[in-house]
C-alpha cells in the first residue's frame, strides 16, 4: 500500500535516512523503532512532504508521492502526527478539529471515506471524533489546558479529522502516564479496526511490541531488520544496535 523504495535524505554529511526500502500493507499496525537519531522522524517527513528526498521515492498504492506538496498527500489520504506536539494552543479541542477538517483540499474523489461513514465527504463528524478519543467533555476546553495525554489524544484526533487512509504517529505516547500510553495503544487499535493503515514510531517498547503486525528496524538511517514482533525481539541485530546505544528503550533487550 504505502511503499517506500530506496529512500535517502543526507543533510550534509549526515545520512540521517540512508537507502531505505519498505512495504506497509494495508490495513496493518507497522512499527518502527530505533535508537535516538536512527532516522525515524525523518522517515515520516519524507513521506508527508516536509522534506524532498536526497533520493528515492514514495508510493500509495502506486501513486507517485515523492513530488507531491504536503497538502496533496493530505488529500490523497496521508495524515501525522507530531513527536513535538504541534495544537493551536489558544483555540479549543473543537476549534482544532475543525480546523484540521477544513484546513486542506476537497479529497480526490477516488478514495471514498472510510472514517465514520457518517461523517460523509468531509471526513469524521467532529463530535463522533471527540467521544472517540475521549474528549468530549473536553470540546470547549483551549488545548493549552489539556494534560500531556489529552493534548497525545488531540494530535491522533486532529490527524484523523483529515480523513486519512494512513496515518503517521511519531511517539504518540511520549510524555504520556501509562494510563494514557494505554488507551493510546487501543484507540490505536480501534484506527487499524476501521481500516485506516497504521504507521507506528514509539519507543514504549511494550506498547510497540503489544500493538504492531510487523516492525521495521532502523540504524543510522539504515533498515537492519523487518519482521513479526516476535522475531524482532529474537534478532540479534536489533539487540545490538540497543545495546550499542545509550537509550532508553534498553528494555527491548530484556523483553
Ligand atoms: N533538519 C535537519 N537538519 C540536519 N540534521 C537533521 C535534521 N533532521 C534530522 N537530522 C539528523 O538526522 C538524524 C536522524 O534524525 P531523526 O530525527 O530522524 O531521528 P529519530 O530516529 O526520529 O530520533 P528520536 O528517537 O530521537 O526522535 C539525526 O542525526 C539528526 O540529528
Ligand atoms: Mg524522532
């Protein structure tokens, strides 16, 4: 579905994404992890657009991507979410979600909605989006008040607004309570539920672990392994690229 073929982006001498080459099937969770640094982020900016590739393309169900402006891969079903979380502060949970829904392009009539149905053309019904993502009770609350987890929740929730066929989470739960990792991991997987592909960064290795179908392994910007989560955690690889770095996820070695 979403197909990644031999990916670079070098910033000056830094091969932040070097050569990557990977398939996400539709309608799966995949996860992909990494030590700090290993490219990750830069992965989701090269297919939302904030970034051209030093080389390499990106394909939605073969649909060239790679030269597409950001808003047109909105349109054509590609949505985010920030690892710095990135809200209109002084508006309130419904104001952002309205302003995520109406903020792009009437979507290609190709791809129907498959988010809500009744939400119809436009996408998700806002207030269907906000008891999805409990935050109803919270509709005219200014963002700048939410908790961390809440303000977690209205990313995810702000991403689907858009209506997406894929979707782009980079750490949605960090900084997050467990709590709130928690019930990120099943809204996550109420998403995949519906049909919409997910892509997973998370260093919350149990949450990762719990959650994905398949996973994908970066370092230094290279993909040094691809799997179920099972055979992630077995290869040895992986383990040493966590062992080789000073990260937090040192517990993907114990698992
Ligand atoms: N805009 C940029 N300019 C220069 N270097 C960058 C830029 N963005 C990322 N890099 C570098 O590219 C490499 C990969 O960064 P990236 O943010 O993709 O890593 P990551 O896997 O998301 O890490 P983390 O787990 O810490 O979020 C790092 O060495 C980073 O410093
Ligand atoms: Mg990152």
């Amino acid at each position: 579905m979403l197909t990644l073929q031999s990916l670079s982006k070098h910033f000056g001498g830094v091969r932040a994404v070097d050569d990557i080459s990977l398939t996400i099937k539709e309608g799966e969770i995949f996860g992909l992890i990494g030590p700090n640094g290993s490219g990750k982020s830069t992965t989701i900016n090269l297919i939302t657009g904030l970034y051209a590739p030093t080389t390499g393309t990106v394909t939605l169900d073969g649909y060239d991507l790679t030269a597409m402006a950001q808003h047109e891969r909105t349109a054509m079903g590609v949505a985010r979410t920030f690892q710095n979380i990135r809200l209109f502060g002084n508006l309130t949970v419904a104001q952002n979600l309205w302003v995520a829904q109406n903020g792009h392009e009437q979507r290609r009539a190709h791809f129907l909605p498959r988010w809500f149905k009744a939400g119809g053309e436009h996408g998700p019904d806002i207030e269907e989006l906000l008891k999805f993502s409990r935050l109803h009770s919270k509709r005219d609350v200014q963002a700048s008040a939410l908790s961390f987890g809440e303000m977690r929740r209205l990313e995810m929730a702000r991403a689907l607004a858009s209506n997406p066929r894929v979707l782009l989470l980079d750490e949605p739960a960090a900084g997050a309570s467990q709590e709130d990792g928690q019930l990120l991991a099943e809204r996550i997987r109420d998403v995949r539920d519906r049909g919409v592909t997910v892509l997973l960064i998370e260093h919350m290795m149990e949450l990762v672990m719990g959650i994905s179908d398949s996973i994908g392994v970066l370092n230094f910007g290279r993909k040094i392994a691809e799997g179920s989560p099972a055979e992630i955690q077995a290869n040895q690889d992986v383990r040493a690229a966590y062992l080789g770095s000073k990260h937090k996820d040192e517990d993907l070695i114990h698992a």
